[in-house]
C-alpha cells in the first residue's frame, strides 16, 4: 500500500530534528486524509510504529514510493508536517534532500 509508504516517508522526515511530535503525527493524518486516501488512526499509528521499527535510510523510503504518485503533494505534507512544531523546514537536510530526488526547488515549499 503505497499510503504506508508515504506516511513512512513523512515520517523519517520530520523525525530528522530528533523527535516526531504529536502535532506532526496530527498533521500528517490530517493532510494524508485530504490529499492521498482517508484512513482510520488505528492505521495511521499501526504505520507509524512500523517505522520505528525499521532501519531504513531516507533513500530507501524516496524510493519505495511509486512514480504514481505526485511528489508536489507529498513534499507539501512533508513540509507542513515537519514544520507544524514551529521548526524551520530550510535547515531540514531531509526534506532538501527529497526536494532534490524529486528534482524541485525547495523554496517552492518554504514560501
């Protein structure tokens, strides 16, 4: 399920700071909900702890998204969720680095 995939992904990057805070959780489900697929929050925390059970690298989750998918919408997420706890998503080396995976600028999603 690719909607796994993505909420991996947000994940790793919002976890970059060394946390992944409730309102980043809250934001990614919301934003998930309205932009990719509605899901229940027993789901959406069945995802979450399987990521913390992974050892993945960043490229690893980039990767595993299908090229179905429109990476504007998913960096959007990535954005909003890392920057929903007041971090600055400009010194995210994560979200720069999927910015350039999916050949965007990220000042398209710092405005």
């Amino acid at each position: 399920m690719s909607t796994k995939k993505i909420i991996k992904l947000v994940a790793c990057i919002c976890a970059q700071d060394g946390i992944v805070s409730e309102i980043e959780l809250e934001t990614t489900l919301k934003l998930v909900n309205k932009k990719i697929e509605k899901i229940d929050k027993k789901t959406f925390y069945s995802y979450i702890e399987k990521f913390f059970e992974e050892d993945l690298s960043l490229e690893e989750y980039l990767l595993a998204i299908p090229k179905k998918h429109n990476p504007d919408i998913i960096l959007e997420i990535c954005a909003k969720a890392a920057t929903s706890d007041g971090l600055e998503i400009r010194e995210n080396f994560a979200f720069d680095k999927a910015c350039k995976f999916w050949q965007r600028n990220i000042k398209d999603f710092t405005k």
